[in-house]
C-alpha cells in the first residue's frame, strides 16, 4: 500500500518550512535539549506508558470543556484521529528517538488541529494541563528524590517545549497559507481582464494600486494579450482614487509591455485629482493613449480593430411595429 496522504503532507511541509536534520538540531538547542536530557525521560518512559490513555484523556477533556474547540470534538472522525496522534506522540516521547521521523509525526498532528481550525491558545491549554499531570506524576510515583523527579521532569519538559514550537509553528504557517490564498483570489478578481470582441480587451481597475497589485495587472494583461492575440485593451481607471509615482510609471511600462506584444493600451476614465497628481508629480504621459470615459474608449478601441457603428434611422420600435 501507498504511503498516507497525511504523512506526503507532513514530509512536504517539512519540505517547506526548511525542516532537515540541522534545523532539527538547532530547535533542540534552541529548548536546551541535550543528551543527559534524553537519559533522564528515559528514567520516567515506564511511567508515561502505564498511564497513556490517561494522559490522553487529559488533553482531550480538556479540549471538551471549551466551546472554541467543539469544531474537533464534533467532528467524530478527526477526534478519533487526533486521539490516535496524541497517544503515538506520548509514546514518541519517551522512545528516546528525536529525529526527522519524530518531527514529521508533530507535523501531521499539527495540519490535523489545523484543519479542524483549533485555536493556538486552546491547544496550549490543554497541553499544560498534560504537562501538569505527567509531572505531578512523575513527582509522586517515580521513586526517586524530588530533586531528581524534578530534573527528570524538566527534560521532559524540554521536548515538550520542542514539539509545542513544531505543532505552533504548524498551525500558525497553515493559517498563513490560507490567508495568502485568499489574498490572491481577492487580488485576482480585483483585476479582470475580459474580452469584449475578437482582439479587444477591457480592464478595469477598481480601488487603491499597490506594488504588488500593479505587477500583478501586469501579469494578468500580458498573459490575456498572448492568449486571446488581442489588438487593443481598454484599460479603464475609473474606480482608482489616487496614483503614485512608483504606480503610475509601472501603468507606462505595462503599456509599452503590451505595445510590444502589438497591443495598444488606451487608458479612460483618468478622474480630475488623478491627473493633477501626475502633472504635479511630472509623469510623462506623452507615451498615453487616453480617453476621458469608458465609452469613448471603446469606441475608440472599436474603430482601432475596424468596427464601425451605424446609427439607425429608424428606432427599433417603430421598425418592428412596421413589421407586425
């Protein structure tokens, strides 16, 4: 059988957060996990085994007791899953082993309460209050000293801190994911390119033009020019409030992109403050093509490609009550 969707996920987003077997180190320096750490949670690995269900059942009710975490608790079928990752990585903890392997397991805990949409301080939440009772077991049951119970405890706690900042950083790069989608499906349809006729294009641009909105129309306008061997584009400012320097000379480079592409660029609807700003900024605007609004663009663009438009006469109406 094939390898787990779960675990290509897990291994790709190790992938992509630059997750190796050096960056593995330095995060365990980082929580000041050393070797004499991993003999001592070997000292406490028969203990946590005895008692992992229970261990488990502490995180979990506690995660019951919140509202914010009823979209993992109802959802019968990554509850389940994410009881299974818990007791695994309880085992994992006291296996003695900390490499890629243990790392990519947190991972794929950490994308399952991502995908449930667990809130980051819930899930530290009920992580201290795992960590609380491991620990108030460790003192009563280990056998040994309170001074050694502490220190074993306290290397426990080392890996702890290690898996926290693994899951955390899970969580946090996957809400990061989905915003920057959402970003750039926001900044797609912010900037369609739509085809009027055969060969001509309309553009129209609402609202404030960034830097990286302005490259992006630029993307978007070249890639529609090639694939719909378009000869003129309307590129309508109409909804754009104000231009900078940096923007406006990005708009006459997008223009002399599309010229050489063998498109013309008309732009309309450049409004009074718009204008003003470019003079006071001393933006050559020779290189332009400009209309006062849409429609005289298109007009224009239509005569551009060999449209012409003939005005009737006779009004429609009249000629269909004629025909009836």
């Amino acid at each position: 059988m094939g390898e787990p969707l779960q675990q290509r996920e897990a291994r790709g987003l190790m992938h992509q957060m630059g997750l190796n077997d050096v960056t593995i180190e330095r995060r365990k320096q980082v929580v000041g996990l050393e070797p004499v750490d991993v003999d001592r949670i070997a000292a406490v690995r028969q203990l946590v085994l005895d008692r992992l269900d229970h261990y488990a059942d502490v995180f979990f009710e506690h995660l019951a007791s919140l509202d914010e975490a009823r979209p993992l608790i109802n959802n019968r079928a990554l509850a389940d899953k994410a009881k299974r990752l818990k007791r695994e990585h309880l085992h994992a903890m006291v296996s003695g082993e900390y490499g890629a392997k243990y790392v990519e397991q947190r991972l794929e805990l950490g994308l399952l309460y991502s995908a449930a949409g667990l809130d980051t301080r819930v899930f530290l939440g009920a992580f201290h209050h795992l960590l609380a009772s491991i620990g108030a077991d460790i003192v009563r049951q280990s056998g040994q000293t309170q001074a050694d119970a502490f220190e074993n405890f306290m290397s426990l706690k080392k890996l702890a801190f290690f898996d926290i900042c693994l899951i955390v950083d899970v969580m946090v790069f996957e809400r990061e994911r989905v915003i920057r989608q959402q970003q750039d499906a926001i900044r797609e349809l912010s900037t369609p390119v739509l085809q009027l006729r055969d060969r001509l294009l309309l553009l129209p641009i609402i609202g404030v033009i960034d830097t990286y909105r302005a490259r992006l129309i630029t993307e978007s306008l070249l890639e529609a020019i090639r694939s719909n061997r378009a000869k003129v584009v309307v590129m309508d400012i109409t909804g754009v409030a104000t231009i900078d320097s940096k923007v406006a000379n990005h708009i006459l480079q997008t223009v002399e992109a599309a010229r050489l592409m063998g498109a013309q660029v008309i732009v309309t609807g450049i409004r009074a403050p718009v204008a003003q700003s470019l003079v006071a900024l001393g933006i050559e605007l020779g290189r332009l093509d400009t209309v006062g609004d849409l429609q005289g663009g298109i007009e224009l663009a239509e005569r551009a490609i060999g449209y012409r438009i003939v005005l009737q006469s006779e009004p429609i109406d009249a000629r269909l009550n004629g025909a009836s």
